[in-house]
C-alpha cells in the first residue's frame, strides 16, 4: 500500500477535479463546447486513472461489472427514450419542439436529456473496454 505513495495521493486529490469538470463540460454542453461523449471521455478516463493507480480489483469493487453494463443501456434507453417521447408528442423522432410547451425550453430540455444519454453510455463503454483489455492474460477476467 505504502508503493507509490505519491503518485496515490495525487491521484485522490485529482479526482474529485476531475470528475467535476466531466459534469462541468456535461451540462455546459447545451450552451458552449463541450457534451456528453466529450463528458464521458473525461469521466472514463478519470475513472480509468483510479484504476491504474489502485488497482483493477479495487477498481472493479467502486465499479462492478453489472453496474457499467446497467449503465451503458441506460444511457441508450434514455437516448432512444427522448427520441420516442418526441414521436409521442406528436413531433418527429428526437423533435425536441414537442417536449415542452415553449419550443426553446423543449430544444433545451431534449439536449441536455440526450447528452445525458450520451455521456453515460461513452463512460461506462470506454470503462468497459479497459477492464476487458486490463483483464487479458489475467485470472481476474
């Protein structure tokens, strides 16, 4: 445990940053640069470092298998959900017109739900595939 201390301490001191940031570019998305696969990118690889850092079993117990795959269909649901919820309304498919009674509150609203949807399922994949390539040639599989 006493192994790289310095690069464990830095690494908790960083994440919360970083993590924080994920959620900044997440919901400044609608407004500016920035969006959910670019959210999820720096949230997959911040959860990534903790991984490298402490350890894929510790790693795999913050974040076990079943709940990245919840999240990954999750994130689609929630895409796809929007998308009919237009249909519903009586727009078309992702027509963020019809999901409130102001048309700019609905473009606002069906934006930030579809990023949403994004970021968590580019999260939880990128997350997904570096435990499946961290695990080869391991028994941890």
């Amino acid at each position: 445990m006493q192994r790289h201390l310095v690069l464990r301490v830095t690494t908790k001191l960083l994440m919360p940053f970083i993590l924080l940031f994920a959620l900044y570019v997440q919901f400044h998305g609608d407004f500016g640069p920035g969006g959910g696969f670019q959210a999820g990118v720096i949230f997959g690889a911040g959860f990534i470092l903790y991984a490298l850092v402490y350890g894929i079993k510790n790693a795999r117990l913050v974040a076990p298998d079943y709940v990245i795959r919840v999240l990954i269909a999750a994130g689609l649901l929630l895409y796809i959900g929007v998308g009919f919820a237009g249909l519903f309304l009586g727009g078309k498919f992702l027509d963020y017109n019809v999901l409130a009674s102001d048309p700019v509150s609905g473009q606002h609203l069906g934006i930030l739900l579809v990023e949403l949807g994004v970021g968590v399922t580019v999260a939880a994949t990128m997350i997904t595939v570096f435990f499946a390539f961290a695990a080869r040639g391991r028994d941890e599989g």
